[in-house]
C-alpha cells in the first residue's frame, strides 16, 4: 500500500458516525502516518461491516476486539475525545488527499 493510496484509505459509507469521525481523523493524521499505521487504519475502516462498531470502539463503548486494537485505534481513540473542543460537524473536504503523490 502507498502512503494516501487514494480513495480506499478514506471512508467511503453512508453518512453515519465513524465515516465523518475517520474522515476527520484522516484529515489530520493520514499524512503523517508509517507504512504499519496506514496498514491498521485501511484494516479498521474496510474490514468491519458495520460502521457502528467502529464508532463504539471509538468512543469506547465497546471494548476493540484484538483484531483491531493497535496504535491507529489508540489515536483514534484519542482523537474522539476532542480534548481541544473543536467543532467536528461535518466530514471534512477531501483536499487533504493529494492524489498527484501517487
């Protein structure tokens, strides 16, 4: 996999909770992340079938199965916890992507 390897490291769902919670923590972290990281992340949001259980463990509501727990989870559980208080209404644009990188 290649760093921002376009569309398929960016959540793709209907417009329930963890595709607008990963786009946002895409947006600030994708760029940065290691050859693993995107690894963790592409697994978290492609291989669960229901968005939700993302979001659950997320928020941890729900305890991550093993399968997906890892440094990506922790930040993004971090992340969710928005100790900054920022405004998370919406998903962000996707000009984060730069696709000439590829």
């Amino acid at each position: 996999m290649t760093r921002c390897g376009g569309a398929r490291l960016t959540p793709q769902r209907s417009a329930k909770p963890s595709p607008s919670l990963c786009s946002l923590f895409a947006k600030q972290y994708l760029n940065t992340m290691t050859e693993a990281q995107l690894q963790q992340y592409d697994k978290l949001i492609n291989e669960p079938s229901n968005d939700w259980d993302i979001y659950y463990w997320a928020t941890e509501a729900q305890p991550t199965p093993p399968d997906y727990q890892g440094e990506v989870m922790n930040m993004l559980q971090e992340f969710t916890k928005n100790r900054e208080q920022e405004q998370r209404l919406r998903a962000p644009d996707l000009e984060y992507l730069d696709v000439a990188k590829q």
